[in-house]
C-alpha cells in the first residue's frame, strides 16, 4: 500500500517525459502529514513496517506505523500538557534516534515548528538557534557533551522553556520518555493543525558562508518530496537508507516524508562512537537495504575499500546529493559494485530540484534534469536565460502556490529580497546546461574564480586532481594575486600510501594542466590531514579562505 495516489492523478511514471507531462501534486487545503499520512497507514495497516532502527550497542528496532501514530499522539499530548502551542519552535537534536521520528509527527499533528539540528551544536550554536527563533522546548541525545553546552546555553536562551533528554534522561533535563509514555497514545487532547500553509518545519541552513540562515517551510513541504522519493527509486516495498544525521535537511530528503508516502520503510542507523563509512555495510547485507543515498563523501571512502567482501546485492538504488559526484568516483564505484550512481541537485530550502531520476541514463558528473515540481532557468547576471553550453545561476520561477519550496528566510527580510526577485527563487548556484538538457554543476557564485580574465570553477579541477592516484579528497580555492587578481589554489587530502613533498605538488600540478584546459592548473597546493566541513558533509572552502587570510 502507498498513498501516492491521494497526491497524484498519475502514479506510475516509465520516461522523463511523462514524468514532465503527468506530475501534478494536488494538496488539500488541511492537509496535515502526521494525520493524513502516519495515521492513515497506521487505520489502513497498522503493521506496515516504518522503521527499522539499529543503533552501535547492537539494539534493534522493527517499528510499525501504528506505532509511530500511537507514540506521536502521546508526545503531541505531552507537550501541549506543558505549554507548547501551534506555532512554538521546538529544536530536536536527536541524532538517529527512533524518537526523532515520533517528535517530528507529535510536532506536525500540534502545530509546533520542529527545527532539527546536528548534535554537534556547541554552547554559541545552541544560544543563537534559540534566540534568533524563539525556541521554546529543546529535545536532546543525552551525551555529557551536549548535555553540558544546553545547560550552559539555558539561561542566556530567552525564551526557552523545557529542554528534554532521551534515553533516561539526564541531570538538569526533564525524562522525555518516562514523561511522554504516561500520556494517552489512543487520541489528541487538543485540536490538531489543519492548514497547508501554516510553517511546519524550518532548517538553519548550513552555513558554508556567513552565519546560518532559517529557512522555513510549510505543510506542502512533504507532499513535493514525493519527486524525492521518486529520485530515490522508492516503491512500497523499498527498505530505503539514506545517509543523513536527523539535522540536517538531506533527513527530510530521504528519511522521512516523500518515503513514507510512497509506502516504503526506512532504515537508519544510529551511532555514538568513531564512525566510517565502511562500519555500515554489514548492516546494509543483513537488513537487505534496497535503496542508498550517501553524499559523495561517502562515495570517495568507498572506493578505496574491498567491497566485494559484503553482499551489496538487496541494493537496487544508489543516488547522491549534497555535492557534485566527481566521475572518476562514478566510474569506480560502478566498477565495483556493477550500478550507476543517480545524482541529484536541491538546497536546504527546496525539494529535489534537479536529478537523474530512474528512467534517465546517468551521464557521469550531471545532476541530471530539472524536477516537474519547478521550474527551472539558467540567468545570467541581468536575469536573462542563457543559451546552451553558457555559465548561468539556477534561478526557480515563483508561483502563487509552489509546493516544496520555502516560504521565507525567517525574520530576516534582506536575505529574502537577496534571494527572490526578478519572479525567481535564486539559488547562488552555477549550472551549465547541454544539448541535451542535462545540468551540470559548476559551483557556488561566491566559489568562482576570476583569474587573469578567466572564470574558473573549483569542481572541473577538483575533479581532475581526483583521477590522480595519490588524491583522496581536495578543495579547490582562490588567492589574491596582485598581477592575475586570484589563482587557484588546491587543498589536498593524500591517499594512504603518499607523502607529501614538493615533487609530488609539481606531479599534481602537471596532470592538471593534462587534464583541464593549462591555465585551470592549481599554482598553489598545501596537503592537509582533512578539509573542513559543515555537519552536512560540504566542504567549506569559505573557511579555508578565510585561514589563508589569517596566516598573513
């Protein structure tokens, strides 16, 4: 059983074409996910499995829709019984546990807002989260690490009322499960949401540049991730993996709402120790994983371990977001495993933009083609459509109803005019289109490089310095240069076997100038141990501009 059919008039798609042709979500207008979605499996079919989740101490769950309804509407209960209302914030920081799950739905059915947020929010992360939104309930792992920067952050957080811990809680916080299991789970206390535009759900956007944004979105939200789960090959059978703590917007992707209303279950694992990559793939063989969603992160470690030692065969699916997918880390990975990789291209603030969904031949390094949820033009700096084969900014036409895409940058309004105008939503994202219509990144507009007279972006470079051998990770970033204005410096992450040496920056150099067009080549190269990240996974190259700064 799947739902798709209470969105869609058309619910089975064999090209790209029809995809464009017969893809129109219709919504009702009290359209509510944790009521007209959880609920409804759970009345309809009850033991239909939601969620399977294992944790590193070798617990497991089978966890049922019924389950998810009945412990959602306990939470909702708790939390309207201390003071939460429609239109409260509440921050979950829950990693991968189950919980996050039953809060999120608790969330939706009351009205409260749910911002998800990483664990690894320090003191001056977790004060600026609660003050700038309001946030009124805090829900955390219980880790004396966490748990020491939310006690500290409490009383400088204004508004903040309640802060919970799972998993028995902790001293300072309040019992999340002794306190929400004594409520009933049979029905709701209060009058549920029932508003498709009211805000449901915000994400502090990552922040590879400047301070994070709050991007926040309302009840039509899940329904346009129907395109997603598409994207992700989702059925009603699929046990679907998605490789995405709950704080970040890569988890509304994959782990939770265009899924679940495609009818498949969701496999998650959750993890407190040193973690790899590589620490997964015995879970993937035992649960029999159909779908895997990973960024290219991931991508980049697997393929340089033995892979054939696990039967990967129950996988139907892989796709990737998040950042380019180099294709050399394409071709190896097919390699290996004998599938393609589906790449697909989207912002906090969005769906699934542009992806290469199943019935579309991957063409290594593409996003893909643009999602039917929107649509998409490539504008140059005057807001004019560019040919084929020519640098433009992905740019989303603006329309009255546009299901999947935020509603505001919350309170912050010169944001908002920085990113709609001009009838478009501008992504600050730099795309080349081909004859074919497929979309191909180039890179972030504040990323380019302007060398000399040349436009210069880090993915093609990064990409080549990526076929060599000794290259397991890079970033590619611009220098001031008094005669050229900026050159292109490389950041490199050696593969184990290689040491650095000025022979080896003279080799990198050389096969880039091979590869790429010779003035693209990196005239500056410094090996590190690792490149800094968001928690998302993108590498920040603003905060290696930002070093090289510091260091004159």
């Amino acid at each position: 059983m799947n739902l798709i059919a209470d969105f869609l008039d058309c619910t089975q798609f064999t090209s790209y074409e029809q995809l464009c042709r017969d893809f129109k979500l219709h919504i009702k207008d009290d359209f509510n996910f944790g009521l007209d979605v959880v609920d409804k499996y759970a009345a309809c079919e009850p033991n239909k499995t939601a969620l399977i989740w294992c944790n590193d101490s070798g617990e497991e769950k089978f966890i049922t829709f019924a389950d998810v309804a009945r412990e959602s509407n306990r939470i909702a209960n708790m939390f309207y019984d201390k003071g939460i209302r429609r239109g409260d914030f509440v921050l979950l920081m829950l990693m991968s546990r189950f919980e996050y799950w039953y809060a999120t739905v608790a969330c939706h059915k009351l009205g409260a807002i749910v911002i998800p947020a990483t664990s690894q929010l320090t003191y001056k992360d977790i004060v600026y989260r609660c003050n700038y939104a309001g946030i009124k309930a805090i829900v955390s792992v219980n880790t004396p690490t966490l748990t020491e920067y939310i006690l500290k952050a409490r009383p400088d957080c204004k508004a903040l009322e309640h802060i919970f811990a799972v998993n028995g809680g902790a001293e300072g916080f309040e019992d999340f499960e002794a306190l929400y299991k004594t409520y009933d789970g049979g029905k709701l206390n209060f009058t549920p949401m029932r508003d498709k535009n009211a805000p449901m759900l915000a994400y502090f956007t990552s922040g590879t540049t400047g301070l994070p944004k709050m991007a926040l979105h309302s009840y039509t939200y899940p329904v346009a991730h129907i395109a997603t789960a598409m994207w992700h090959g989702c059925t009603d059978k699929s046990l679907q993996f998605t490789a995405a703590d709950t704080g970040w917007a890569k988890a509304s992707w994959g782990k939770i709402y265009g899924q679940w209303i495609c009818g498949a279950a969701l496999f998650t694992y959750d993890y407190y120790g040193k973690y790899t990559p590589l620490d997964l793939l015995p879970l993937l063989q035992k649960y029999k994983v159909t779908g895997f969603c990973a960024p290219p992160t991931v991508y980049r470690f697997l393929i340089q371990e033995d892979l054939s030692r696990f039967d990967l065969s129950s996988i139907e699916h892989y796709c990737t977001a998040g950042e380019p997918l180099n294709p050399v880390v394409y071709e190896q990975i097919k390699q290996k495993i004998g599938k393609s990789i589906y790449e697909g291209y989207g912002q906090t603030e969005t769906v699934v933009a542009i992806g290469t969904f199943p019935y579309m031949e991957p063409h290594p390094g593409s996003m893909g083609k643009p999602c039917p949820v929107y649509e998409i033009a490539l504008l140059d700096d005057h807001g004019n459509p560019v040919p084929d084969d020519t640098e433009g900014e992905i740019c989303i036409k603006l329309k009255p109803e546009q299901a999947g895409l935020f509603v505001e940058y919350y309170n912050n309004e010169k944001q908002m005019q920085a990113a709609r105008y001009g009838g478009y939503y501008h992504t600050g994202d730099v795309a080349i289109r081909d004859k074919d219509g497929y979309y191909w990144f180039v890179s972030r507009d504040d990323d380019i490089i302007k060398s000399s007279g040349y436009r210069i972006g880090p993915f093609e470079v990064e990409s080549a310095l990526l076929e060599h051998p000794a290259v397991s990770e890079c970033a590619i970033t611009a220098v001031p240069d008094e005669i050229r204005g900026q050159v292109v410096k490389a950041t490199v992450v050696l593969a184990r076997g290689y040491t650095p040496s000025d022979a080896l920056k003279k080799e990198l150099q050389n096969h880039v100038k091979h590869i790429t067009a010779p003035y693209k080549y990196p005239r500056i190269v410094e090996f590190v141990t690792s490149l800094p990240k968001t928690i998302s996974e993108k590498i920040r190259r603003v905060e290696i501009r930002e070093n090289d700064k510091n260091k004159k």
